[in-house]
C-alpha cells in the first residue's frame, strides 16, 4: 500500500479544474450525517472515524455523529449502512475485517463490493509480529525454521477467528508451509496477556498493543506485517524483506457509503480526509495512535478494496478458516 498522498492530490487537481460540482452546489451536506463504526468505541477504527467525524463537521458546520455497533464481525454496521439512503449522511467506517466478512460469511445481506461506494482509504496500522523472549528465534526466518522443525506445536493467538492475526498468520504458514496452532481468544488484551506469560508463543497485533511490551523486554519483535516499514517503529523490517517476499498484512480503517451516494458527495469526503491528513498537527496525532495516513482516491481505494476481498477468499479457503 502506497501512503503518500499523491493520488490524493493529483484527485483534488482534477475536481478543481473541472469546476464546481453539481452535488456540491446543492449544498451538502444538507443535515446531520451519521458515521457507524463496525466496532465497539475504543480502538483503531473508531479513533480514526472519530477524527473524521471531527474534520467533517469542522469544514461544513453539520453534526457529525459517530455511532458503534459492534457485533458479527461487523456485518450489522455494514448492513446497516447498506440500506441507507444514499444520499451521503449515513457512512460505514470500517476495518480490514470487511474484505473478508465478504468471504467468512456464508450469507450476508449485503454484497461487500457491490453495495457500498469507496470512499478513501484513511489509514493502516500496522501489525507487529512478536514472540515470547523465551522462544528461540530472533527473525522471521528463525520462526519459520522452529515451525518447519516442530510442526503443528508453535502456538500462536490472536483476537478471535478470522480477526487480522489470524489471517495474517494463516497467510503466512500458507506461503512458507509451516503447520501452525491457532489458539483464537475474545479480544486482543487477553490474548497479549498470555503471550507476555508464555502461554502462547506468537502473534501479530498493533504497535501500541505490542511495543511497550518489546521495550520492557516482555516480548521480541521480529517484523512488521505490513507491505512498507512502520512510521512509528521504522527500524523493523516487513515480514517480506524478513524473507517471505510478497507477504502483506495491512490492517486498514476505510470510509464506505451506499453504493449509490452522489459522486459529488463521494469526492467532497475525499476531499476533505485528504485535506485534513495532510496537516502536519494531525499527521502527528494519527501516527501517535498507531495510525498511518493514506488518503487515497475513490477509484484507488476501490480497486484495492476488491483487490483484498479476492485475497483474503483464498486465503479463507486454502486455510479452511471458519467463523464457527
């Protein structure tokens, strides 16, 4: 995933050459817009839907109102947003985790990407991969040579079935043929817990979840999941210059509406994530949180979008991962 903000900027050459747009000009917003979050308040999405909600409502004067609701691996937000009006006042901030719901699910009552236009990909946080300082590996590859060695015995937690270290992980052993054992739990905070006390010997969770662990020499970090280096701990490498090249786990907040919101109302969002990322001040206070901002267009994020809903598919059903 590319973070500079060129696409956005090259988006906002273009809308202002072509002149005022039809949408815009009938004033919206026109009322109060509403942002549901997929998850319960607290955490990644929805300190990053919380900054949107306040850069929204500081450019166009309307109410904007983060609503939570958490609950089946963020479908029922999704759901929700999608039989919305499309009028651009109801909007999905969600994770990740909505490109491969798409698949998890045997039945939604929604199409992940037919449903829902792309609004901007706001930002990735990235994963870091950590073991128990007592296990004998100090890289990647020393990880992968422990799992070839003892199949099937490397315990390795996560926040739940399906949850990002879960896949991330699941992609992992896939491209390098390692056997692995899940050990799934309600939550990042326990399943941290039981790494610090050895219970567990691996996982890949956030930066701030992770690093203050690293740095008391509770835990040791071997990479950072993600397809570029961290802002926030850059001398960590990418688990693909740690030596499985190719891999990337992005774990990325996104801003959807219904999939028939005006293009205008579409590129206003846009406009103004791109706008308010761009500040240095709140640049700071994202990457503070864990957050790196992206930005990127509509049409770059939607090709995205569909492109780690067909990944995360194959990934699911290579790996026989279920939500069950």
């Amino acid at each position: 995933m590319n973070r500079t903000l060129g696409s956005a900027a090259a988006m906002l050459t273009l809308v202002a050459m072509a002149g005022p747009d039809p949408a815009l000009a009938q004033g919206y917003p026109v009322k109060p817009i509403r942002i549901i979050v997929s998850v319960a308040a607290g955490g990644g999405v929805d300190t990053t839907a919380r900054i949107v909600a306040q850069q929204f409502q500081r450019a166009w004067g309307q109410q904007v109102v983060v609503e939570n609701r958490p609950g089946a691996g963020g479908t029922i937000a999704a759901e929700a947003v999608a039989q919305s009006a499309a009028d651009g006042h109801t909007l999905l901030m969600a994770s990740s985790g909505h490109a491969s719901t798409a698949t998890l699910y045997e039945k939604l009552p929604y199409d992940a990407v037919k449903d829902f236009a792309a609004v901007s990909l706001v930002a990735v946080a990235p994963s870091v991969l950590v073991v128990h300082p007592t296990l004998p590996v100090k890289s990647v590859k020393d990880l992968i040579t422990l799992a070839k060695a003892r199949p099937g015995e490397v315990l390795f937690a996560s926040s739940g079935n399906g949850s990002p270290a879960h896949m991330g992980m699941s992609l992992l052993q896939i491209m390098t043929g390692v056997q692995m054992v899940h050990v799934p739990y309600r939550g990042t905070a326990p399943s941290i817990i039981d790494l610090v006390a050895g219970r567990v010997w691996a996982t890949a969770s956030s930066v701030v979840s992770t690093m203050p662990h690293v740095k008391a020499g509770r835990l040791r970090a071997l990479a950072v999941t993600s397809g570029q280096r961290s802002l926030a701990v850059p001398d960590l490498p990418t688990v693909a210059q740690a030596g499985v090249p190719g891999f990337a786990n992005d774990v990325w907040y996104a801003l959807f509406a219904p999939a028939a919101t005006p293009r205008g109302a579409v590129t206003a969002m846009h406009e103004e994530i791109a706008r308010s990322i761009a500040q240095p001040e709140l640049r700071a206070r994202m990457i503070a949180a864990g957050l790196e901002p992206v930005g990127n267009s509509p049409e770059v994020f939607s090709a995205y979008f569909r492109a780690e809903v067909a990944k995360w598919a194959k990934v699911i059903r290579s790996a026989g991962i279920s939500i069950n």
